[in-house]
C-alpha cells in the first residue's frame, strides 16, 4: 500500500498499522472457526487465535472499538471475553470506554450466545469487579427472567453462581420472590409455582398437556419424552414459536419445505437470512412461488438500502455462482446466499432500471441460481466494465481459476492504463476467509476489498473499503472508527 498524504517511518508504521486493523475486521465478519469450502476448521481457529491476540496486544483501542462494527457473533464473543479475560492491560480510562461498548455488544447478542460467554468465563475464572458487574447489568435487562430459567437453565444458574447475584427480582419480568431460587438451585423442593412458565415446566414431566405451554426447544425434550409423534407436536406448538424455528421445522420435510411456513411473513425478514431460505428450496418450488419469493426479497432490499436507495447511479455486479459458493457442511450455501442478497440489494441501491448483474454462470434468472462450474471473474469484469458503471461491486471467494489470475490483470491494466481518474467505482466484498493468509482473498491490489456475511451490511462495508486502498492514512481510519463506536454505545448497539 502506498499513499501521497504519508511520508517517512512514520507514515509507513501508520500504514502498517491500518493494513493490520482492516485485516483483523475483514476476518472478523466472515470468520467464524467453521470449515469453510477450501478450509478446514482447524485452520480457521488458529488464525483466528493469532489475529485476535495479535490485535489485542497491539492495537487495544481498536481490538475494543471493533464491537461497533458490523462483525459476527462469534468473533464479538471473543473479543469481549479477550477484553475482560485481560483487564489488567488497560487504563481507567480504556476500561470504562470498553465497558460501554460491551454492554452495547452484549445486548445486541442472541441470549444463548451471551450465556454460553458466561460460562467460558467462569472456566477461565474471570471474575473480577467490573466482570460481575457486566454480567449483572445484562441479567437486569433481560424481559423474563423465568423465560431464561427455563430455556436456558445451565447458562443463568453459572452466571448467578459466577456473579454473586440475588435471584430476587432479576429481570424486568421476575418470578415471586423465592421461586427462581428454588427453580434453579433447589428442584423439587416446592409442589407448585406461582409463575406461569415455571409450573407448566413441572408439570411438563408427567402432563402432556403442559408440554404446550413451554418454549419450543424446551418442549421437543418432553415431547420425545412422552412419546409424542413428531409431526402432531410441531402443528400444536407453531404458535410459540420462533420465526427461525418454524423455517428450521418446516425444513424437516423430506421434499423440502415446499410452501411458506405457517405464521411466518416472509417480508418482514432480514435479507440475507431470507436469501437462505430461498436457496434451501428446490428449483420446482422457487419457480412455483417465484412472484412470493421475488416480492420479499425486493421488499427486504428495500428496507436494508434505506436512505441509500436510488443513489448509487449505474450498478454493475460480477456475482459468484461457481461451486464453491455452495460453502460447507457448517455454512451450506452461505457464499451463495449473500451473493444473491447482495444481487437484490444492488438493484434497490442502484438508479432506477440502471442496474446490471453478470452471474459466473452467465444465468439470468437469479431465483433460480445454483452453485456450479469454475469461476471466469475475468471475463465477466471484462462484461461489466464495457457497461461504463459508476460502480462496479464484485461479490465473489476470490478464486479467479477460468483462467487463474484473470480477474486480477484486468483490474490491473483498467485502473493503470484507462480508468486512472477512478470515474468507475470498484470494490471487492468476499464473504469466505481465507486461513493461510489471515485475511479474505483479494483479486487486486488495486481494488479494495472487504470481507461481509450477511448483504445488509454491504453500504458500510463499502466505505470502510476504502481505507485498504492506500490513499488514506491510519488517522482517518481511527476517526471513522470512533465515530461508529460513538454511534454504536449511543444507540445502544442497534443497526
């Protein structure tokens, strides 16, 4: 990377410093320890291990503010037990900036996650004040205590035992004084609880008519318990459940889940999450109910794009349908799914009929799409640049092998030798990380590239892009930064 606004050792230590910070991002959205197509888990965890202490380390400040952006799950629970586990490295001052970003981040988090936190914590015996604290405070928060008792028993009973927490009105929806103890830690010990959700668990053990009034996930262990038959226990209990569970449920069919799950509007969910779903359908069924399908995903593009809808100007995609896009075991059709959610998105962020998307496959029906074949990226960069974009996204694992390293020469030559002025846009958003070289794969030096998991974050995505292109020094980059973490602890880690 190079820049015109740096100069000297300290410059280039500052450039240093920016390529190590977008490095540890890029693998934190789209790293998960997973196996990935070309990459065994094993791998991907010790990369990980590497990058999150060598961040931790080095670059404190921002191994923290990194909560504040659009990472997964599973490197946010990492960071945040790194930030606790190793309290000792930071000043007041740093503390009680990571502490507000924690407890955005946490909130943020599905509960099962955040306890299974708790209880890595307890094994690591990290228990100091402003741990316990931490703990206590999301506990707090949470609408039903009893809820949690239920559904997550293990997790709150080592958070309570872990924090030193009185079970007494925990939660802004507590059980009876008493009861939640005597739930937790003493079973038995009461013949009837005056909550709700509490009784139906205790009476679950030999009614079967309880079985009804608890959680899903809690109820399926009854449920076979009782000998209940599967498919009766599933229709019975779709009014409590989740979005999530009644497509999981509904995926439980041999032939696939032909016809939308009941109680579920399918334009009302988040678009990458619904772009898996679309792809979990077979081709006969995605054609049946292409108006459906089409319809919300348009709608879900729209609510993702926001205020960006219609300002990109003239769009062109390069969208990876080859076979690697089918993922893995862990991630089926990952690759996939966010190339097509961006596909949708793109239209809604592009201008009015002023969008082109060039599929691998060279399909042009994208409800449709499958993964397969080799991945020609060059020919298809050579097919979107001849539209003259304003912006030319290329969502892809960065694998040009049709032929090898095609991709790259074109963007070399398009930028050296007929875009040098930059009038066309190009970004490079890889969803696969890539564990060898502890970063997502990248076609060009040239052209920014960032990694994404799910499509709804690809505007932000875009503009932090940026920074890896060399123009910009680190100083703007730890701007950019704190202002999204400034955003993030304000809103209270809400998108």
């Amino acid at each position: 990377m190079t820049t015109g606004t740096t100069t000297g050792a300290e410059g280039r230590a500052g450039l240093v410093a920016a390529e190590d910070v977008l490095l540890f991002v890029n693998a934190a959205i789209t790293a998960t320890g997973q196996r990935e197509f070309r990459t065994q888990a094993y791998r991907q965890r010790l990369s990980l291990d590497f990058l999150h202490a060598y961040v931790r380390v080095n670059y404190r400040r921002v191994y923290a503010t990194s909560l504040a952006l659009d990472i997964n799950d599973h490197n946010a629970a990492r960071i945040v037990r790194g930030l606790l586990e190793h309290a000792a490295d930071a000043s007041v001052e740093e503390r009680r900036a990571e502490g507000a970003l924690i407890a955005a981040r946490l909130a943020k988090l599905p509960p099962q996650r955040v306890y299974r936190l708790f209880r890595e914590l307890r094994a690591a015996r990290v228990n100091n004040r402003r741990t316990r604290a931490i703990m206590r405070d999301w506990l707090a928060a949470r609408p039903d205590a009893a809820h949690d008792a239920v559904k997550y028993r293990a997790g709150l009973k080592t958070a309570v035992r872990h924090a030193h927490l009185r079970l007494d009105g925990l939660g802004t929806g507590a059980a009876p004084d008493g009861e939640l103890g005597a739930f937790l830690f003493r079973p038995g010990s009461l013949p009837r609880y005056a909550h709700r959700l509490l009784d139906a668990w205790r009476r679950a053990h030999y009614e079967q008519g309880a079985v009804g009034e608890l959680p899903f996930t809690v109820a399926e262990g009854f449920a076979a318990r009782h000998g209940m038959k599967r498919e009766a226990f599933v229709e019975r209990m779709v009014p409590r459940m989740t979005r999530l569970e009644r497509l999981r449920t509904q995926g439980e069919r041999a032939d696939g889940p032909p016809d939308p799950p009941a109680g579920v509007d399918l334009t009302v969910m988040p678009l990458t999450r619904l772009a898996l779903y679309v792809l979990s359908l077979g081709r006969q069924a995605r054609a049946r109910r292409r108006e459906e399908l089409t319809g919300a995903l348009r709608a879900a593009a729209r609510r993702a794009a926001g205020p960006h809808a219609g300002s990109w100007g003239r769009v062109a995609a390069v969208l990876d349908d080859s076979y690697s896009s089918s993922g893995s075991g862990e991630k089926r059709r990952r690759p996939l799914a966010v190339a097509l959610a961006c596909h949708f998105l793109l239209e809604a962020l592009a201008a009015p009929g002023a969008y082109t998307p060039l599929w691998t496959t060279g399909t042009s029906d994208p409800l449709l799409v499958v993964p397969w074949g080799p991945t020609p990226l060059g020919t298809r960069v050579v097919d979107a640049l001849e539209h003259g974009p304003d912006r030319l996204v290329i969502v892809s694992d960065g694998w040009d092998n049709a032929p090898p390293g095609l991709a790259g020469e074109v963007l070399r030559v398009w930028r050296a030798r007929i875009d040098p002025d930059r009038r066309t846009a190009v970004v490079h958003v890889n969803p696969v990380y890539d564990a060898d070289g502890f970063d997502v794969r990248r076609l060009s030096a040239s052209v920014p590239t960032a990694g994404i998991r799910d499509a709804e974050d690809l505007p932000a995505l875009v503009e932090i892009a940026r920074f890896s292109e060399g123009r910009t020094g680190s100083a703007e980059l730890y701007a950019y930064l704190d202002r999204r973490a400034a955003r993030f602890t304000e809103t209270g880690g809400a998108r």
